[in-house]
C-alpha cells in the first residue's frame, strides 16, 4: 500500500493506494506516465496494451522507466514498494524505507526539453555505519507509437565515461538517448530484463550514521538527430537539476495561482479551478515536426490529437489564458480537414496519420471552435483564414455527403458511439444548427453577401426541430430519427446538448432538464445511457452544467462541478480524469476545460466580442456564493477585473487599447431604469433581451465601474483608475 499526497500551495489531499495508481510527469516536449509504487508496471488497457507508461517524446517511446537498487551482502533490493508518493504536479516524489535507510527520489520533467532529472538521496538513519551499492537501474524500451506505421530494429546500447546511449538499428541518426549522472558511477551494468535492455548506474557507498548522500540522474532523448543529439542535450543540461526543478515548481504555482485567477467563497472551487488550468497546462505538447503543439486528449490512452476533445475545450481554454495554444490546435485540425474536403478529423496519430477521419458532429463543432476563438481573441486574421474551410465543411461536406436532402438532420456517427440507433442523430443535427449560426456571425464580420442565407438556413431548421424531434409524452427529444424521420429514444446522455446550445424551447428545455435529473443521474453525474449504461463522463456532465446554469439551476451546476472534480481525489491526486469517480483517462483534456468554462461563462456569464471590443456579462450566481471574482480576464486586447455581486458588479479594466462596450445582466432581472452617481459623460441605454434586461455603456481604459441592481433600479458609477476625475453616467 502506497500513501499518496498532493501538496500544492493550499491544496492538499490525500489516500491510501491499496493498488498503484498512475501519475504524469509533462514537459512540453516529452512526458513520462509511471506508477505510484515506483515499480514499471504496465500502463494501457486499449492501445498499446501495456506500452503507454514511461518516457515518451512522441511519437517515439524510449524508457519503461527507472528504480533504484540496493546493494547489501550480495543481495540487490529494488525500491519498489513506494511508501509514501508526494506529489506536486509539477514533480514528484518517492519515499522508501530499506532497513537503515531511508530513499527519496524526485523526478521532474524539463519544461521544453525532453529530458528527464531523478534527484536521489540516501539518508542512513541507524546508529551504524552503512556500507553496500547503490544503483540507479534504467529500462530502455524505444519504440514508436500506436499506428504510426513504422517497424523498429534492434536496439543497440554504448557506454563511455559513465554517459550511456541507446539507439534503434532501423532509425541510427534519428531515435536516440542518453543516460547518465555528473558523478560517473563505480559500474556500468547493461543487461537484459526480460526482452528489454537495462541499464545500471552503480555506486560503492559508505554513509555514516545520519549522513545523506545525493544523486542527480538525467535522461534525455531525441527523434529526430538520434543519440548524438540526446548527447548534447545531456551535456548541456547535467548538473542543474535542482535549478531546473525549482524553476518548475515556480512555474506551475505561477500557472495555478497567477493569470486568469478566481476566487468564490467556496474554497474547493477554488482550488479545482488552479488544477483545471494545472491540467491544461500538462497536457499541452509541441512535438514537430509531427504534431507542433496541441493538447494531448488524456492519458494514457488517447495522446494523439483529436477533433471533438479539441473543439469541446477551446472555451474553456481559451478563457482560461491558453490563447495561443487553442489557436495552434486548431490550427493543426484546419490542416488536416483543408486536405479532407473540409472534413475534420476525428483523431490524429502522434505522428500525424489520420486514425479516424472524423464523426459527422466533428465539422459542424470545429466551426464553433473557431467562433469560440474569436470571440475571445479577437484575432480577424484567423477569422479570415478559417471562415473559406468552416464554410466548406459544413455547407459542401456536410452538406453534400450526409444532409444531402438538405433537411439540416446529417446522416453517420456523431458523439454517441453505439449500435442500433436511427441515421440522424440529435447531437449532429444540433451542432450543424449551431454552425449555420456562427457561420452567420462570421460572413457578416467578413461582409459576405451568403450572411443572411446561414441565418434564413437556420431559422428554418428551428422550426422543424421541434416538430420532428420533441416526444411530448416522454418529455425528451428522440436521440434519432430513421430515414423516414421516426423517432428513436435511446435515452443516451446527448438529451443535454440541445439544451446547452439554447436550442430548446424554454419550457421544453426545463421539461429535458427536470426528466434528465430525475432518471439520467446518479451520485456521480449524467449517466451514459438511462438504465442501460450507468458510467458517468465528465463531457456530459459538464454540459449538463452548462445547461443547469443557462436556466437559473446554479446549485445544481455547483454538484456538477464538484462530480467532475471528484475525479481528482482518485487515481493521479490533482488529475481531472474521463469517467467519474474514475476510469478510462487518468487526465483528459474536456474535463479540466469545461469545468473552466462553466464557471467562466456560465456562473459569471462572459460572452465576449473581442474583436468588437464588446463584452457581454450576463451572472448568474448560486444561491450560497455572495460573490465571484475573476482577475487579469483577457478579452482580445482588453485585461479586465471583474468582481459579482448578488446585487451588481464592479468591472476594472486594467488595459485596452479601445472602450470596452459592456453589456451587464442579471439573468431573469428586468430594470425599468438606472440612476447614475456623480458627473454625467458616458451614454448608458437599457436593452431588453428574451430573459431580462442589459445595462449598456462604453468603458474606457483605466477606468472602473460600480453597478448595484435594487428591485428594478441600476445604480452605476465610473471612476478612473490611476489620478483620473469621477465620471457621471448620462441622464435616464
């Protein structure tokens, strides 16, 4: 039994491993996936079938891992039984206890190297003096990928001075590493453990009673310049482990508890929030020339680029601070559909080979990705690249290969990867919907003259959508229709998407919400399939969070938020996993995401135009939090403070180049007027909108304003931030 921690700032948790769970050590540029015992057990349950542990710089795999063996009397003990595993996220360490000594190896990953450090210290804490061997024992696996189509050789090993590489037969001058300590060892011992080359590092040791001695191990690896370039990668890194581990943990606390930062009165969404943006952070990767940078989907099982985990979490990301990141991944996605016809890909090997040419929803959700980039960044020039492929996605391949009819109901898989079901699935047909509409808002940016045609396009499908679509008596929408458009009710978790995309009539949608509670839930979330299939995915439940918030639920988007972050207490203690309370991936991209986005954009309710300096804020807070607060928000050009209230708002917008519009609400508030406070200069104007009423005015830079709602009453103020004169709203 292992006890495994996390200690990271103010968070600390904690449980008893009664069987090893799974731990990631990232880098940019390389990852490592080992086991909380320390042991190399296998890792992989659906890919590489016990191969997806170790050191990976995708797409080559070139470790199983490493242990530490001690040497006493002719016996060899290999430190394997972890007592206690002390994880940091950005590090991690392992406690063992051999006889009069105790062993504490800390691993970190290098941050845009792929290299690996193990700081190893031996304490004796017996009243003798210790004599024997201490070895570091590394096992050399290289071999590439899942699918990646490439045979590997034999794997050939040299020694000099102490400094071993490796490299494979078939890929000399391409696959390579390098492993070594600064201190050259006493012994240099390659050997075999079962089909797989190891290598040990060995040291005659005396450690006087209470004396310590220490190591640093470095591993690094290269695919592309072999073991010469692994080599000087090496040299170039020995002997600052220390610093490079310090440097990490700085890095990472600067992750959680700098740039977007939060703050609610409950402190468990607090601290889930610093891991949900922890967790985005390690899964982001650069690994050109084959995949330069993306977000892995989760480990261990799915490393590879994928569509819909991509486009679901851009939201969230994006709010979150990782703007160039989403940007690049869906740079990436737009690559691979320009050379499909517009078709986006399901999955992407880590070597860039299409595993899945993508599911039917895929296209139609890439183009709102793309909108959900946007309208955060502000960024016209990626507008301007992506609208010709998001229009020929959905409006040619969609539209000619799966809606051929022109209904707006598309043919083929969509989210739901099960048997049985009609040919026009729910999901699919609500996101083509959703596209039309983005698609809408980005001609009419561009000044296309087809605008109006996506618009008239859509509108016409929301009215045929209910018809053909609603069950009144089951108060559900058919998950599918046949080809003769007879519903088919599987009762799977996609009920939620048409409400969380605001699709639904608002009666039905609180009809779909109200049955999805009663018989679609259980302690852990939204279930799969109703009574067929009780496995809980973080994606549905965290739509059905989003849905929750969208119609005043805000308890109940709470619970849902605390279901997902339950995954964090099991496996990998700080890992948003796939399945709740755990399962599948032990760190999955959408989870941490959509966590993110719905309290970004559903509790606070941020809907921003950047590229229209307009921000829309439309809170909706729980009945229990007095407050929320979000800091250093980025919109486009824009870096705003924004602090809710249950009664108003104060906005500070610390930078911009441009007035901020602002559009600010309370869900289901209506104002009949305001009242400003002070000397009047910005125009203020009420707009009414289908659940309340908006309070609009411009913001100027370095200002701040003051919102308090009483009743029906807005009271607001302006005031500049650094030496400027109050300013007075406009008269009512």
């Amino acid at each position: 039994m292992t006890h495994q921690t996390l200690d990271f700032g103010p968070i600390h948790l904690q449980r008893e491993d009664r069987e090893p769970a799974p731990y990631m050590l990232s880098g940019h540029k390389a990852y490592v996936l080992a086991t909380t015992n320390g042991a190399l057990d296998p890792l992989g349950a659906e890919h590489l079938v016990g191969e997806m542990g170790g050191l990976w710089v995708h797409p080559v795999k070139f470790a199983d891992g490493w242990y530490t063996v001690i040497h006493q009397d002719e016996t060899a003990t290999a430190m394997t039984s972890c007592e206690h595993f002390e994880g940091r996220m950005s590090d991690a360490t392992l406690h063992f206890r051999h006889n009069q000594l105790t062993v504490a190896r800390t691993d970190v990953m290098a941050e845009d190297a792929a290299a690996l450090f193990g700081l190893l210290q031996v304490s004796n804490i017996g009243t003798e003096v210790w004599q024997g061997a201490i070895s570091m024992v590394l096992r050399v696996n290289i071999r590439p990928s899942w699918f990646s189509g490439w045979e590997r050789g034999q794997t050939l090993l040299r020694e000099e001075q102490g400094l071993v590489t490796a490299y494979d037969s078939d890929w000399q001058g391409r696959w390579g590493l390098a492993y070594g300590s600064p201190e050259s060892p006493n012994d240099v011992l390659i050997a075999q453990d079962g089909a797989k080359d190891t290598v040990e590092l060995r040291y005659e040791v005396t450690i006087e009673p209470g004396a310590t001695r220490r190591w640093e191990f470095l591993l690094t690896a290269d695919h592309q310049h072999g073991h010469d370039a692994a080599r000087q990668l090496w040299a170039s890194l020995a002997g600052q482990g220390a610093q490079i581990l310090a440097a990490k943990r700085e890095r990472y606390a600067e992750i959680a508890w700098g740039g977007v930062q939060l703050e609610t009165p409950d402190p468990d969404i607090n601290h889930e929030y610093a891991l949900a943006k922890l967790n985005l952070h390690m899964l982001w990767a650069d690994y050109a020339p084959y995949l330069p940078g993306y977000f892995l989907a989760g480990v261990p099982e799915y490393p590879q680029l994928f569509g819909c985990d991509t486009t679901y979490s851009v939201p969230g990301a994006t709010a979150a601070g990782f703007t160039q990141q989403t940007k690049s991944a869906l740079q990436l996605l737009a690559d691979r559909a320009r050379m499909a016809c517009g078709r986006v890909p399901h999955e992407i090997t880590t070597n860039g080979r299409t595993f899945n040419p993508g599911n039917t929803q895929e296209t139609p959700q890439f183009a709102l990705a793309a909108w959900d980039y946007v309208r955060w960044s502000g960024d016209l020039a990626f507008l301007r690249e992506m609208y010709p492929l998001c229009r020929e996605g959905v409006m040619e391949y969609v539209g000619g290969l799966w809606d051929f009819d022109g209904d707006g109901y598309p043919w083929g898989d969509a989210m739901v990867e099960r048997t049985g079901m009609g040919a026009l699935k729910l999901d699919s047909a609500c996101y083509l919907y959703a596209a039309w509409r983005v698609l809408g808002e980005m001609a009419a940016i561009l000044e296309r003259p087809e605008a109006e045609q996506y618009r008239s396009r859509a509108n016409d499908w929301r009215g045929r959508f209910e018809r053909d679509w609603w069950l009144p008596d089951q108060h559900l929408y058919a998950d599918s229709l046949h080809s003769d458009l007879q519903p088919q009710l599987d009762g799977h978790w996609t009920q939620v998407v048409p409400v969380q995309l605001g699709i639904a009539r608002p009666e039905r949608a609180e009809q779909v919400l109200d049955e999805l509670h009663r018989s679609f839930t259980n302690e852990y979330g939204l279930m799969h399939t109703r009574g067929e299939e009780a496995r809980v995915w973080t994606l549905g439940t965290g739509l059905l969070a989003l849905a929750d918030v969208r119609y005043g639920r805000t308890s109940a988007a709470v619970e849902q938020l605390h279901h997902i972050a339950l995954t964090t207490h099991n496996g990998m203690l700080g890992a948003f996993e796939e399945l709740i309370p755990a399962g599948l991936c032990f760190m999955q991209l959408w989870s941490a995401a959509m966590y993110v986005q719905c309290v970004v954009e559903g509790f606070l309710g941020l809907d921003p135009l950047a590229h229209a300096h307009q921000l829309t804020i439309r809170q909706s807070l729980p009945p229990d939090w007095p407050s929320l607060a979000l800091r250093n928000v980025q919109i486009g050009k824009h870096r705003l403070d924004i602090r809710a209230t249950t009664a108003g708002c104060e906005i500070h917008h610390r930078a911009g180049q441009h007035p901020l519009h602002l559009r600010y609400g309370i869900r289901s508030t209506n104002l009949a007027s305001y009242q400003p406070v002070g000397a009047a200069t910005t125009p203020v104007s009420l707009e009414t909108v289908h659940d309340g009423t908006l309070l609009c005015f411009d913001l100027r830079s370095a200002s701040s304003v003051s919102i308090s709602i009483t009743g029906d009453q807005a009271t607001l103020s302006i005031d500049t931030l650094e030496g400027g004169g109050h300013e007075q709203q406009g008269p009512n």
